[in-house]
DNA sequence: TTTAGCACTTAGCACATTGAAGTGCTAAGA
DNA sequence: TCTTAGCACTTCAATGTGCTAAGTGCTAAA
C-alpha cells in the first residue's frame, strides 16, 4: 500500500515527465509540490517508490520516470480525465458537420482527424454488426464483358468490383446464378454465407455455369473486403515525432504493420470489450509496440454495432488529457454515426 | 568543348560517385582509369572540370562530385543506358502475370514493383486519353433511399459512389434523369460532358428533379474522380533511406506533396511529351524536390492512350542502370496493358 | 604538358575536461 | 522514528584538443 505522499510524489512525477519529457529530480519536483518537505526526503520517497518498481531511473545518476508499472499504477488509480477543450470540441463539430455519403468517409476523417488532435496515430474501425446480414448483392453489366459485383450489408456498408466475365458465360446463367445468391443467401450472416460458399452453393451454381470456382472466387473476394476493409489509418507519420532518433528500419516495419489489417486487428481485437481502455509498454500484444501506448476505445451506434478508436503514441503521452479526448472524441462520432444511419433509414 | 581526357575523367566520376556515396579524390580516380597519369595531372583536370562548373567539392580539401551541371552532361552525352538484369526482369514478368480484373490494380501494382526495384519511391500514371468519352452511366439502387452511380469511360476506366437520394425524388424522375444523361452525354468527351453540365443539362433535369444541384453535384463528383484519381505511389518509405539524417520536417511535407495529386501532376506534367526525360536537383518545378532527380517515362498502350512512370530518387542516383530499368519497365507495362485491352475487348 | 614533391586544409575520430544535475548515504536535529 | 543538511560520488552532455587520412593547390623541374 502506497501512503498518501507516496501517491503524491508519483503522480506528479507522471505528470511533469509526461509533459515535458525530461527525467525528474528530486530537487526540481520539491519546488512543484504543494507540501513541504527537503529534496532529501523526497529523494528517500522515491528510493522506495523504485524498489515497488513504480520508479526506474536512465542512468545511475539521473532523476526519475515513471516504469510502466508507474504509469499503469497511475493510470489505474491516480488519474482523473481532463475535460476536452472548447477548441477541440468545436473543431471536431465543425469537421463532422459536412454532408458525408458514405459511413467510411465518415470513419475516415474520424482517423485523420483523432491524429491531428492528438499529433500521434489514429486508428479507426467501422462500427461492426457482429452477424451482419448479407442485404442485396447486384451485378451490373459495363460492356465489353465487364461487370461490376455489389455487396449490401444491412449496417450499411457497400463493397464493389469489376470483373471480366470469361466469354464462355452467357448472360442468362449469369442472371440464374444471380437469382441463386439473391434468394438463398440474402438475409443470412456473413458468416453462414461463408460456409454456403463452400457447401452446397457451388453445386447448384455448377449447373448454370461450367468452372463456378472463378465466378464464386470474386464474389467471396468482395465478402472478404467487406469484412476485412473496415480500418483506417490517420497521421502515420506522427510516429517520426516521438523518438528523437527515427531509426528507418523501425519505421519501416511500423509502416508495413499498419498497412496488414490483419495484424492491427489482432493490436485492437480485445478492445470491443472495454469501454476506455489503456495498453502500455509491453502490454500491448505487438511486439513492434513494446515502445509505445495504445488508448482504445468503442463507440456504440444503438443497433448497428460497435465501433472502436485508438490512438497510438508514447509510453510517456500525457494520459489525462488524451483519455478525455478519446472519451469526447467517440461520443461525437457515435452521435454522428446515429444521425447518419438515421438519415439512412428514415427518409 | 571538352577534351577526350576530360570527359574520360567526368564519367569516372559520375559513376563512382553514384556507385558508393563518396567523393572521389584525384588518387583513388588514377587507380581506377584505363589512362597512365599522375595524380596531379588528374588534380589539374578536375581543377579545369570544377571551373566549368561540373565539379565541385565538399569541402576545400575534399574530393569531387558531381554538380547539377555534371550530371546533366553525363545524362545528355556520356550516358548509355544499361541493360535490364535478367533477374529484375524475370521479376517484373512474374508479377504482372497473375490475373488483373481493373487496370488500376495493374498500374497500381506497377509502382510498387518499380519502387522495390529501384528502391526508389515510383509514381505511375494510368494511361490516358486525351479525349476520353463517358461511355455509361448507371444508377444502382442499393435500398434505403441510397444509390451507387456508376461511371464508364471508354479507356475502360470504371468509377462509383454511393449516395443518398433526397426523400423528394421519386423514382421515376430518376429514371428520366438517367436517360438524359444517357441519350445526351454518353459519347461525348469528359471535356464536352463538363461543358454541357455547366449550361443546358441543369436546366432539362430541372423539369424532373426540384433541384438538380446536389443531383449534378454527385455526377460531377464522379467525373473529377475519374479525371483526377489516376495516380499511383510505391515505396513512399524508400524516401527515408537516402538522406541519412532524415529530417522529419522535410520528410512530412514530402509525404504530403504524395498525397497532393494536383502537385503530383503538375511535376509529372510535362512528361507525356518526351520519351524518357531525366531531371535533375532544382530541375524540377517543384522546390521540395530540389534535392532529388526525377526520371520519367511514357508508355503507350496504342489507342487506349498513354501513361507515365516515374522514379524519383537521390541526385546521385546510378542513372544509366535506372535509365534501363525505368525503359524495359514501360515497355513491360505497355505490353500487359494492350493485354488487359485486348481481352476486353475481344471476347 | 606532365609530374614529383611539399605545404596546407578538412572531416572524423578518439580522448580528455568541465559543469550541471542528480543520487545515496550519514549523522544530527525534531 | 522521521526529516534534513551536507557531502562524496556518478553520469550526461557539451566542448575542446590532438591526431590521422584523404585530399587539394602550387611550384619547379623534366
């Protein structure tokens, strides 16, 4: 147990560090803290604050950061979210507040937007029907044996893909083969659309269309981008801000790391569960993370579905503050999902 | 006018210094040049080369590289290209052999295959016709009052959106405005269908639609899309390998001149005249890439029009082996195009 | 015109010096 | 028992020094 100096000190030594970076000595946290004690007794206070292992030094000689033990301490018990800036507020209304046709522009410029506030990276997911439902697949001839495939789910999200029609089709299989999709697997999830595919439905496709292995691949492809394709990225570049020293291999295997969505995915997959949640240091499941922190955080959108935000930057990010901007950040998307949907629906 | 020993001694340096990164000094040159001469005497040439403004050092003491002027001189009258590694294009072939259902996939992938093979950042620019005509516009409704437009223009260049429909247009309006568009627009070139849109189209689908604007509007969208989206990057990063102190400043606003299409082409643009056209530091329009060279290239894929590829890497980059590469590359890619077309086209 | 020789310049590296900031420990005071 | 002043010690970071390797320009002789 941590007596109530103790709390005081570490929290004010996350405090200073997260803001300006420097390691903290003793002698320039006494003249921060409200009470009134020597640098020596500080200097005691924080000897056994490093042994809890809530304290680590750089070197021998140095002043002291927070472990991340320190910071999940603090971040567990000691703090408080800040309420959001006026300014940030009004600069997320007024970027939310133009017509948008689709919910991925509107996930999208959740991403670049969360980045720019935060000067870290952004991370958002399209809010996610656990058993979305296969709603209307069309195919719409472009000549020249071309044809564009379009896959509606009932939260709303549209994929598309042009194809070439191999000449040996014509185009009443094609239309059979349509009707097949339309009145077997329309109103099914996507996942018992997925094991149709590989049961019975090539079978009765078989029967319009002589190699239904090529027709079936791409419509299974634009299922798969539509379960796979729900990530946005903002602001990859911020992380050249934090690390003095940016070392380009690293980088490198960031930037590779963001563009495989499987693997972010497998980053923020726990997160549906939590409300706020905050992953520090090596608590993150990437190891390529091990260095930074990553705040998550799901937004609700009433019956379509979860969503998730995260930002991603430095072990040492000041916590309070981007805590409460996350927090502000997905009520006003929800807000802003809700009023889409409902325009959507409603009409 | 340059004397044979001076132009000897001026592609020597050229190529060592593209080859390992360092000046080259008037001893280490003597041991590499098929000509007897003393160090000194090649210090007096380099001398006569540096006055020319060819050369010039890094320092008083230091060795020679080559100035903006030397490398144009090597690249108009020394260089010859080299020929393709058997290997890379071993590689290129491999790559573009799979199936591609769009040629943006094919252009797409194209920069990121000429960006690792280079290890350079690549641009590609779908092929272009000047005069490219809408050959179809559909609408496609998806249910829930939304609608994807779909766009044909006959280089086979596909393009779509999704959009809400105002509760107050019906749909037989839409319906009517559909065939408007189709009997008068279809055909015509992108530049003629802009015009048309500007001075008796609002006002026909004005006897259908209350206010064609936010209609129009979306038409618009799509048509810009398909004129403008025709742009591919690869190897962005690769930018972060030459300049050993990467300076995140620069590095950002290099990063976002990539994602400035407007720019981009305006840098690009002069290219579709020449064949391959190299340019050099402060050569290029843009003051961003004063430190860089720019090599570009057409490709033409018939009557389908013409396209650009383009790698932009250090000043010192080894030009006579990009020359080659960036040359079979094209070819390659022109070849995969008519394909594409020809496939298309013909079944 | 070429070359050997020489004085001179510079970058880059290893190394030492110094000052600032910080620590732990001890012994005395409250 | 807790707090504190004082002090010796450590480390980083900045600065300066000396040395070497690589290069240059210039001069005078071949």
């Amino acid at each position: 147990m941590l007596t109530d100096r103790e709390l005081l000190i570490l929290k004010a030594i996350v405090q200073i560090y997260t803001d300006d970076g420097q390691p903290v000595g003793s002698k320039a946290l006494v003249s921060k803290l409200p009470i009134h004690v020597s640098s020596a007794t500080i200097r005691n206070e924080m000897a056994t604050l490093e042994e809890m292992g809530l304290l680590k030094k750089t070197h021998s000689s140095s002043g002291r950061v927070p472990s991340i033990k320190g910071y999940r301490y603090y971040v567990d018990h000691l703090l408080k979210p800040d309420k959001v800036q006026s300014s940030d507020l009004r600069k997320i209304r007024s970027s939310f507040n133009q017509q948008f046709q689709e919910i991925d522009d509107i996930v999208a410029e959740s991403a670049d937007m969360l980045s720019q506030l935060t000067s870290y990276t952004a991370f958002t997911v399209k809010p996610e029907l656990k058993d979305a439902k296969l709603e209307g697949f069309r195919l719409v001839p472009l000549g020249n044996h071309r044809v564009m495939a379009i896959l509606v789910t009932d939260n709303g999200s549209v994929q598309n893909r042009t194809f070439k029609v191999p000449k040996n089709v014509n185009p009443e299989a094609l239309e059979s083969v349509i009707r097949i999709i339309n009145d077997q697997l329309v109103g099914l999830t996507l996942g018992e659309v997925f094991k149709r595919l590989e049961t019975d439905i090539p079978i009765q496709v078989g029967k319009y269309i002589e190699t239904p292995e090529g027709f079936l691949d791409v419509f299974e492809e634009i299922l798969k981008k539509s379960s796979t394709e729900h990530f946005f990225v903002g602001g990859r570049l911020n992380l050249l801000n934090f690390s003095k020293h940016p070392d380009p291999s690293s980088i490198r295997s960031l930037y590779s790391l963001m563009g495989r969505s499987t693997d972010l995915a497998s980053v923020l997959g726990g997160s549906l569960d939590h409300n706020i949640q905050v992953q520090i240091g090596n608590e993150i499941t990437n190891n390529l993370l091990k260095n930074y922190s990553l705040i998550t955080a799901t937004y609700d959108v009433d019956q379509h579905g979860k969503g998730v935000i995260a930002i991603l930057g430095p072990t040492s990010m000041p916590y309070s503050r981007m805590i409460g901007l996350v927090g502000a950040f997905r009520t006003e998307l929800a807000q802003r999902l809700i009023d889409y949907y409902h325009d959507i629906d409603d009409i």
